[in-house]
C-alpha cells in the first residue's frame, strides 16, 4: 500500500452546525474529506483529476429555516390584516400579543436562517456536474483559505493534464466514482440522479 503523503491541510469549523471539516491533499493527486458533528464523522477520497478545477461560490439555503421564516411571517401579516379589518377593543387584546409573538418569532427565524444558509465555495465533479467538496468561505481566515483553494485548483489541473485517457473512459470512471461515494452515503440518491441526467445530455455516451 502506498504510504500516504499529506501536502497541505485545511481545518474548518461551524459553530452554528456543531460541525468540523477537514481536507487533506494527499500524494499530490488524492484528497480526504473528513466531515464530522456531534452524531456522526464521514470520510472518504477521491482524485483530483476527477474535479471541475473552478470553484462555484454561493449560499447554501436552509429550506427547513426559510420555510420558517415564511410561515411566520405570513402568519403576522394574516392576524395584523384581520386585525385591521375587524376593530373590536376584546379582541385587540387578545390578538396584539399573539402578533407580537409571530414578530419576534419572525426575527429569531430569519437570524437563524441567516447563520443556517453558510457562504460555500464548492467543486463538482468534471462531467456530471455533481458537487463533491464544499468549503465554508473564508474559514478558518480569508488568508488560509485563498492558499488552500489555490493550491486545489492548480493539483486539479496538474492531475487532469497526466490523465492519458479519453473523455469516455474518463466520464465511466467518474459514474463509477460516484456510484461509490453514494454506497458510502457521502451522496443521496437524488444527487446520484441529476448526476446521470447530466451526462445522458452530453454529446458522448459513456
């Protein structure tokens, strides 16, 4: 077995999500995603020559806290017009606090959506498209951060120019890749998915 050489490493840590993430770049070609929270710790490798060398930034939205924050806030609006709507002194009293309530209920929902939905950078893979790294933004600082996907970006596109394959035997190799990291449960089923939607639009069959 080839022993393994790391030659950088990135430690990144969330403490809205109780949650560590650290990448290895390993024998030049290899890197080991380590995700781990307070139930469970992931792992797995993968070459780098099979990653899209350029990086797409953008919020991660957390559905479950924007549902919240859209129920909460059209249920304000709701009380507040029925409210307007049908003056009674009995049932402003009872009404003013339950709004004030949903108000504030709103607020908490929309600070946590906030923290929830983190800045990512992410690679995907080459072909299908399929996001397969996913860095918080600037973390642990903008410095380590900008070295380390530097770094990435140009061990992706060293690894890519030694592939001496073609595209379909490459586009075979990543499917299988993929279908590994979904029996490792790094990828569902729906990513899976849109990912061989994605290559039955390509120009070439695997």
């Amino acid at each position: 077995m080839t022993e393994k050489n790391i030659n950088s490493r990135l430690v990144q840590k969330s403490r809205t999500k109780s949650e560590t993430r650290k990448f290895e770049v390993f024998n030049d070609k290899f890197i080991q995603v380590t995700t781990s929270n307070l139930v469970e710790e992931k792992s797995f490798n993968i070459n780098l020559g099979l990653l899209e060398p350029w990086p797409v930034r953008h919020r991660k939205i957390s559905i479950a806290w924007l549902s919240a924050v859209l129920y909460f806030a059209i249920s304000t609006v709701i009380y507040i017009f029925y409210l307007t709507t049908n003056i009674d002194s009995d049932l402003l009293g009872r009404l003013v606090p339950l709004i004030s309530i949903f108000i504030l209920l709103t607020l908490a929902s929309l600070i946590m959506f906030y923290y929830r939905s983190p800045n990512v950078t992410e690679f995907r893979s080459r072909y299908a498209g399929c996001v397969l790294i996913s860095f918080l933004y600037n973390k642990p600082s903008s410095d380590m951060f900008e070295k380390f996907i530097d770094e990435m970006r140009g061990r992706i596109l060293m690894a890519s120019q030694n592939i001496k394959m073609d595209k379909r035997r490459m586009l075979v190799i990543e499917l299988r890749e993929l279908d590994r990291l979904k029996k490792e449960g790094i990828l569902n089923t729906l990513h899976l998915k849109h990912a061989h939607h994605r290559v039955s639009n390509l120009n070439f069959a695997p």
